[in-house]
C-alpha cells in the first residue's frame, strides 16, 4: 500500500504493522524496527510526538468544503453542477464524515496517551535498571567481601592450627620442666638436710668486691665509709677528669652501690659512654680551671687518661712515650670546683677525686676549704712515665692538704687518699 488518503491513515498503518517497537531494544538504548532497522530511543519518540501533533490539527474533517474553480465561461456552470451532486449526495457523505471525525477523535488522544504511558514506563524501566545496577554492584562488593573474610577465616584457622600446635609444645616443654623442678626440689631438699654453707643467706662482705680503680683506690675508700658507718648509698662525689664510665673510675663502684654524684669531663668524645652508663650521674662537658667561663684548649692525647689543657704536660707525655700523639684539640669552656659543688651539689660530697693530668695541685689550691671539705680526697701523686714509678712522689700536694688538716691514709704507688681529720673527730 502507497498511498494514503490523510496523515491519520498513514501513522495508523505504520503503528498497526509493528513498524516501529518501542519495547525493543539494543545495547546502546536503541529502538529496534521489525525490519530490523535500529534508531534512537529519543528520536522515534520525537518523531511519533510530531505525527500525534498533526493528528490533533487534522482530526476534524468538515462535510462541506468551498467549491470553485477557475475555468472561464463554463466555470459558473461546473460549480453549479458539483454543488447540486453533493446536495443529492448529502445523505451518503454526511454520515461517514461524522463518523470518521468520531474515530479520529478518540484514535488521536488514545494513542497520545499511550505514548504518555510509554514515556513514563520507560523512565520507570531505566530507574529499575538504574536500582538493578547498583544492587549489582553491591552484590559484587558484597560478595568480594566474603571472599576476603573467607579467605581471612582460613588464614585464622591455619593460626588457630599453628597455634594449637605450639601450645601443645608448651605444655610438653611445661610438663617436662614441672617434672624437672619437682626433681631438682627433692635433690635439693636432701642437700638442705646436710646444712651446706652455700644454702645459707648471703651477707655482704667487705673484703670480697670487685675494684675498678687503677690501683684499689675505691676498695681504700669503701673501707673508710665503712668503718665510720657511712652507708654506701649515702656516699656523694665528684670526679674531675671522669674519663671512662668504668675502667680506671675511682667512683663507679661506689654508683653501683646507689650513690651519685658529678662526674666532670673535657674530652666531647667520652659523654655519650658516660650518659649511657652514669645516666644517674650529672655529667658535665667542661674543664676545670681557676676561672668559670672562661675558653681553654684542651689537647685529646690517644692514651687513656692523659689528656689535658697543658700543652707542655702533653709534650712531655709524648716525649717520654713516643707512641702516644695529640690526636685532636678543642675549645673547651672552664669551670671552677667551687662553682660545680655550689651549682650542681650545694653541699661538699663525700669523696673528691682529682685526676686531671699537671694541674691537680692548682686547682686544689682553687677549692675553699672553710666552706667546701670533702670527707676523702683522691689525687694523683706521681708524673707520668711509662714504665712503673717508684720513690717520686709529689710532696707538694700532701704538705698543702696537711694545712688545711687533712691526713694523708693511704698511698696506693699512684694516688694518695686524703680523710678529713675533722670528720674523723666526729666535728662538722
């Protein structure tokens, strides 16, 4: 069929042969013809909108319509005779007018409101497809998440195993060691039937203790505080020229027993060991001196407790062993005895010991008695030499400390221990 007698008979016809399926569809949300022909959801809509338009203006069809004609001459006659035909022709025409007026008038809004319809199912289809790809992706994220606590509880489980495994381990190593101290109980329980020495307490014993000074210097020391009842956790000192922590320390004995103190030491490289080791100590990064403030050079020598702000001293050091060196030489800022007992203690300590290469009796001489006495003092009586020194003691410290009423109790072939004579009396 190729023609058609209106706009109305055309979009019913192409609508009754199916050829435009607005349910079918592509992938890419295309419209599928029956002829297999594939458009765009948007534009068949946008078409059918246009035709239910022409169909609203052109629904009416009028029973009589202007006859004219332009012929000359006869064209009065023709019009005449084509009205008087539709005059006898009325009863025939009129009716099927008005019944086609009557489809057209309920055809045309029908199908508009099945295109309506269409439009709105079709937004209502997307929005499900829409709520049916999320619930599609939270399917996926759910079900991602159940592999991952599945694979999660394996993995727990095979802990659970491996734990399982190393708790009966334990037990057996428990049972095994339970039944050994049960043996070792009743081995020991028949060694407590003999009354051995070695089940008794152990009490502390003077005479058997480690030394760390060069020469027994902190054994001499204990034994004084000892004998005058001075508990060892009581004990103060300060130590000038601290050197190492332990090794060669007159103090560190008496650290390990409670006490604390000042330790004082000019070489930068050996504060790290002493914090680490004396971190209950005070340590403080200067060299003692007549002055406080005041910046010196101090000479690092590469043998253990030689260094000093003397450079003649670590001249001759070097001189009477030529395989020590100066191995580095730093500003170092000064600091007077007096002034560290006042800053860092308040009080004189207990033990004084003074090590600090060539310049012990001029800083003995700096220390204000009458306000400051340490109950012992340690000093180096002897100059340096290489091999052992014997009968070259320095008699200059001891006639000093003599004066200021101090005995000198023990010489140990390298340092002499000085006691207050007053204290001894029991004066203040």
């Amino acid at each position: 069929m190729s023609g058609f007698k209106n706009l109305e008979e055309k979009i019913i016809y192409h609508m009754l042969k199916g050829e435009y399926k607005i349910g079918g569809k592509d992938n890419s949300d295309n419209i599928v013809g029956s002829k297999g022909g594939v458009r765009k959801t948007e534009d068949v809509f946008s078409e059918i909108s246009g035709y239910i338009n022409i169909m609203q203006s052109t629904r009416e069809m009028p029973t009589y319509r202007e006859i004219v004609c332009y012929k000359r001459f006869i064209g009065g006659i023709i019009v005449f005779g084509k009205r008087i035909v539709r005059r006898f022709m009325k009863f025939y025409i009129e009716p099927n007018t008005i019944q086609q007026n009557e489809f057209n008038s309920a055809v045309t809004p029908a199908i508009g409101k099945l295109t309506e319809t269409i439009f709105t199912q079709k937004a209502q289809i997307e929005e499900m497809n829409s709520r049916l790809l999320n619930l599609i992706e939270e399917n996926e994220k759910i079900k991602c998440e159940c592999e991952n606590l599945k694979t999660e509880n394996e993995l727990r489980k095979e802990e659970n195993n491996v734990l399982r495994l190393e708790n009966k381990d334990m037990r057996n190593t428990f049972d095994s060691a339970y039944n050994q101290i049960n043996l070792n109980t009743e081995k020991l329980d028949k060694l407590n039937e003999l009354e051995l020495d070695i089940f008794k307490e152990k009490v502390f014993n003077l005479f058997e203790k480690k030394s760390f000074s060069q020469a027994g210097e902190d054994t001499i020391c204990a034994y004084i505080l000892y004998v005058t009842g001075m508990r060892f956790e009581e004990c103060t000192y300060i130590d000038l020229g601290a050197n190492h922590a332990k090794d060669l320390s007159n103090t560190y004995w008496f650290y390990t027993k409670g006490a604390r103190g000042v330790l004082v030491e000019a070489n930068t490289k050996l504060i790290p060991e002493l914090k680490f080791y004396r971190n209950g100590d005070v340590i403080v990064n200067k060299c003692i001196s007549d002055i406080t403030g005041d910046f010196i050079d101090f000479y690092v020598l590469n043998g253990d407790g030689l260094s000093t702000p003397d450079l003649d001293m670590a001249n001759s050091f070097i001189e009477k062993n030529p395989e020590l060196e100066i191995v580095e030489t730093i500003s170092i800022e000064t600091i007077t005895v007096n002034d560290i007992i006042e800053n860092y203690m308040g009080k004189a300590p207990v033990i004084l010991n003074i090590d600090i290469e060539g310049k012990d009796m001029e800083i003995i001489r700096t220390i204000d008695f009458d306000k400051y006495r340490p109950f012992i003092i340690i000093a180096e009586m002897i100059e340096y030499e290489k091999n052992i020194v014997v009968e070259n003691k320095n008699d200059e410290i001891t006639d000093f400390l003599k004066s200021k009423n101090y005995t000198e109790y023990a010489f140990t072939g390298i340092n002499s221990i000085f006691v207050d004579k007053e204290r001894l009396k029991g004066g203040e």
